[in-house]
C-alpha cells in the first residue's frame, strides 16, 4: 500500500530506540489524524501501532472497527498484544461514552483481548478510587467461578480487579486472599524492584498497607 510522505517520515523516525515518551511527544505534534493512524496502523509494527492509537478519532471506534484492530493485534506477541489493547483501552476506548458501553459488553465477547479489557476497566474503576459500581459481589462471584479456566491474559486482568476490589472492600478482602491461595495465580513470580507481586495475598497486603485501609 502507498503510504503518504508524511507517514513514511514517522515511520522512519521510529527505531527500536524509540520510547514510549518519545511516541506520546509525536502525538502531541500530530494532534488528531485518523488517515495518518490508519496508515502507522498498517506497517504493521507495535511502536508506530502505539503511535496511531494516540492519534486516532474515537469516534471511528464502533465495534467493527475495534474487531479489525483485534484482529490485527491477534498478529503480534503475547506481551505486545497485551501492551497494544492495554493502550487502546487507556487512551481511546475509555475516553468516549460510546465505547465505554463496548468496554461494558465485553464480559463474554468471543475475543479474549476483549474480555481482558472488561476485566482490567472494571478493576481500573476501583484502582483510581472511584465509588464502586454497584457490581462487585457480581464481578468476585464470576471470578471465582471462571479465572481458573481463562486465557492467561484474561487471567491477569481478572486478578488485578479482585486485588482492587481485596483493597478497597473489606468485606470481601478475606475472599479475595482465598482466592489467590486458591489459585495460587502468579505465587513465587518474580517482580521488579519496586513492583508489587500480583499474588493476591502479597498484592492486598502490600497494597493496602500503602494506602492505610
């Protein structure tokens, strides 16, 4: 496919030294540009893919469209899968009405990228202390039931929303501890200095403790 001077400039400006500040100081220039996000998108490669979700217009984001990013994304690594419908998600699809009632839906969608994303919204909900939606006995009951059986990336996301839901509700808290011992999701993992293990026992205690609750 023919690509526009202007794209073909970004794309050679975009290395493997390339970081993700460095991609959100292009976006600034750039603005908004869907054309331009299209083309960056179809290079095919996850940096200027990261690129073109910052540009993009959200509200060309109806649920065909997002099923070919999907689709797309499909095409790359396990961590950059993961790192490219996080960013989405972070940078798009939560920041219009429309696709948040997508992110909403998402709960049995075939794609497990998008069962990810209505796990991990739900637990961001409670991460940034928001009141809770009025769906947590809900959400802990379902996790209890499913997590054991689910995509590993769906599994992360599960998790981090019981550990949310472990910090912020202390009526469910001792649930949450069960199950992790229960699952033992991510026990023994090895984490950055700095970096709070997701095993829910150490990752409610740990969490919790910072914030005093």
């Amino acid at each position: 496919m023919k690509i526009s001077p202007k794209a073909e400039n970004i794309l050679n400006e975009i290395n493997n030294k390339t970081k993700l500040g460095d991609l959100r100081n292009i976006a600034k220039e750039i603005k908004k540009d869907h054309s331009l996000a299209m083309e960056l998108w179809h290079s095919g490669r996850v940096l200027p893919r990261l690129l073109s979700i910052l540009i993009m217009d959200n509200k060309t984001l109806s649920q065909d469209v997002i099923d070919e990013l999907d689709k797309d994304i499909q095409n790359h690594s396990f961590d950059e899968r993961n790192q490219l419908i996080d960013w989405l998600m972070a940078n798009q699809l939560t920041k219009n009405k429309k696709t948040l009632a997508l992110i909403e839906s998402w709960e049995n969608s075939p794609s497990s990228l998008q069962r990810r994303i209505f796990w991990y919204y739900q637990g961001r909900l409670r991460w940034m202390g928001q009141p809770p939606p009025e769906n947590t006995e809900y959400l802990l009951s379902v996790i209890e039931d499913k997590i054991a059986q689910e995509r590993p990336e769906v599994q992360w996301a599960m998790n981090f929303t019981a550990g949310w839901i472990g910090i912020y509700d202390k009526q469910y808290r001792d649930r949450c501890i069960e199950l992790g011992e229960r699952t033992s999701l991510y026990k023994g993992e090895m984490v950055s200095k700095g970096c709070t293990p997701n095993y829910l026992p150490e990752f409610i205690e740990i969490e919790s403790k910072k914030r005093k609750l």
